[in-house]
C-alpha cells in the first residue's frame, strides 16, 4: 500500500476491503511521505518492519528483488501522489489499484493508460459504488431493455461536510481536497462528482457526450468549488442532470440516481443500498439481494442471505475481489471472465478526468455546452 497511514480514513477503508475475502494479503507499504510515520503505520498494522518502507521508491525497488515479492500495490494518496507510483509500479511489473480520480490531471491519466497498455498489467480504479449489487441490477435491467429506451437521467451526491471552512481549522481531510497543489483543478467535482459521472454512465451503459455546468464556491475564502449543477447530454439523445455539493448541510453521503425510460423508471439510494426501486404507471415493484430471481452479476456480487444488509466496505470490497481475481488468473496464464473483469480501470478513470475538466471549463465559459473530447 501507498499511503493510508496513521491518520487516514481511506487506508482503513482499502484494507478491510482488501482483506475481506481472503484472495488478498496486506505484505507492506510506504504509509506516509515521512519515513518515521511510515514505519510507525505498519507497526501498527503488526507488519514485518522490513517492509515497511520510507517512500514508494524504496518499496518498489526492494520488492522487485525479493523472491516473496509483491504481486500488486494499493495507493490511496491525494490525487498529487497517483501518478509517479503508479507509473513505476507497472513498470517494474506490479499490478495496480488506485483510488479515484486516477491522476492530478487528464494528460498524467492518458500517459498513464499508455503505461498499462504497454505492461499488460491490471489496472483497477475504486469507483466502488458500482461494487454495490442493486447497482449491477440496475445495469442488468437496462441492458435487457427493461426501462426501454433511456430517456433521462438524474444523479445527485450531496454532502454538507464542508459547509464551514474546516480546512482552516486543522481537518487533514478537509485540507488536502481544498488544495489545488494536491487536489488538481477541482474540489467537490472531482471529489464526488466524478462518483456521480461514472455511477450514471456505468448504470446505463451510455457516455456523456457534452454538458452545461453551473460551478459554484460557496465557502469564503475557499479556493476550489464546493457545489456544483450539471445538465448533461447522452449518446443515445438522453439528457440530464448531475448536482454534486458538500456544502448541504445535513446531508451525509446521498448519492442517487434515478433512470427514466419510456417503459419505467429505476431508483436507487446510497443511503439504502439494498434496495432498487423499479416504477412504471402500473406499479411499483422493490428489488432485494438474494430475493427472487435477479442477474449473474448481482449474485456474483452478493455474499450474505436476504435480510442482512450489505453496504459500503462491501461494495468496496467488490472491487478488490475481482480485480485480485483477475490478477491472480492472468498470472496463472488463464483467462478471467466476465464476473472477474467487473472493475473501473484506466478508461473510466479518464472519463473521469475528461468529465472534471470540461465542468471546469464550461463553469467559466460564457458559451456553456462543452463537448466531452
């Protein structure tokens, strides 16, 4: 792992994750930019003091020689820190899964795929709400037609946690999203909003094609946005709207989305996870894990019997156990299937960055329809 030290929510959140299901082992790591704090994290973790490395370098250089090597690494750094361990990770051979957005910028993200391209390697992205099984439900029914043809889409994430400067007052999460040095060109759009831009695409199965946006820094004295409203056109003809703000205060983590075809319309919640809506004029109908007959896809996804709630680690979790699936098929020259190959990679990593950086730019355009290139 690279990053996630003492201190850091998402590392907890990746190795719990990671270790879920037993195809993955936690071996080492460079958990901090300082070497003392990396050494201090991995004792904490009760990890060989060996391989508890003072910056990914060290790592990767000392790994490659061992005859127990590392398979894969994790980086769960700010956006500043994806790139330069990721690009040495695969070159030396090592698989990668990195937390989202991909890169700092869309150029380091297109340098990157090159990268992959040219290893082979696997490379997973941690759009982890796609991990959810209603999610995979929902994808199914709209791919078998169900909802018909998609005619709108509305996805929303909002959040109130930033609704007061925190950052100034010592909040590490705070500060590092609020920085562009370590943030990149956005704040809340590249936060959540790149969560919201590949949950609608993932679910339906279509691209956005161009966008209007609306990009807003509500927060005095805040640097980058913190709320913003995106009107949003599909390849299919569709439109939409995507809203992601984490300056609504009282709202936790409530990511939505709801799919309007000309047959009905599908309606899932973050907040409730085990539970897709599907409405049409003639009635309304809830889907459940593991309750009646549901996709391949769903069932792969779902570990636990009706009833007992599966929710966020696990749908990160998801994520890991298919790409370590994936990895450890390739490595045994055999070929992963379609469950396996169920991950975000290099491709949505730069959709999402694409995604970032036309929103940014149409919220400073006076002609606001940008295309996404």
């Amino acid at each position: 792992m690279v990053g996630g030290g003492q201190g850091a929510f998402i590392g907890g959140v990746h190795r719990i994750a990671a270790l879920m299901d037993g195809e993955l082992d936690l071996v080492g790591g460079a958990f901090s930019s300082t070497p003392e704090k990396s050494k201090a994290s991995g004792q904490d973790l009760m990890l060989d003091p060996a391989r508890c490395y003072g910056d990914f370098k060290e790592m990767i250089q000392t790994e490659k020689r061992r005859a127990d090597r590392m398979d894969a690494i994790s980086i769960v750094t700010p956006n500043n820190m994806h790139f330069a361990p990721a690009k040495m990770a695969l070159e030396n051979g090592f698989h990668v899964i990195c937390d989202k957005p991909v890169c700092f910028s869309l150029s380091e993200a297109k340098r990157l795929k090159d990268v992959v391209d040219k290893t082979g390697l696997t490379f997973a992205l941690t759009h982890n709400y796609t991990g959810y099984p209603m999610i995979k439900e929902a994808r199914a029914l709209i791919k078998n037609g169900v909802l018909g043809q998609i005619r709108k889409v509305i996805v929303e994430y909002p959040q109130g946690w930033l609704s007061f400067p925190i950052e100034k007052e010592g909040a590490k999460q705070a500060e590092w999203r609020t920085d562009p040095k370590r943030s990149g060109i956005a704040g809340a759009v590249g936060d959540i909003g790149t969560h919201a831009e590949n949950l609608a695409e993932y679910v339906t199965g279509l691209k956005i094609t161009e966008l209007c946006a609306d990009v807003n820094r509500v927060v005095a004295g805040r640097v980058l946005d913190d709320d913003a409203n995106v009107l949003l056109h599909f390849d299919n003809g569709a439109n939409g709207i995507l809203h992601c703000s984490q300056i609504c205060n009282g709202d936790l983590n409530g990511l939505n989305i709801r799919v309007y075809g000309e047959l009905g319309t599908l309606q899932w919640h973050q907040e409730k996870p085990m539970y897709l809506q599907h409405k049409t004029t003639e009635g309304h109908q809830i889907y459940q894990p593991s309750v009646g007959k549901l996709s391949d896809f769903t069932n792969a996804n779902t570990r636990i019997p009706f009833g007992h709630p599966e929710g966020y680690l696990e749908a990160f979790a998801n994520i890991y156990r298919n790409f370590a699936r994936t990895v450890r098929k390739r490595m045994n020259g055999e070929t992963p299937n379609e469950f396996d190959l169920d991950f975000p990679g290099i491709e949505d990593g730069i959709r999402g960055l694409k995604f970032v950086e036309t929103v940014i730019a149409s919220g400073k355009s006076n002609s606001k329809w940008l295309k996404m290139r």
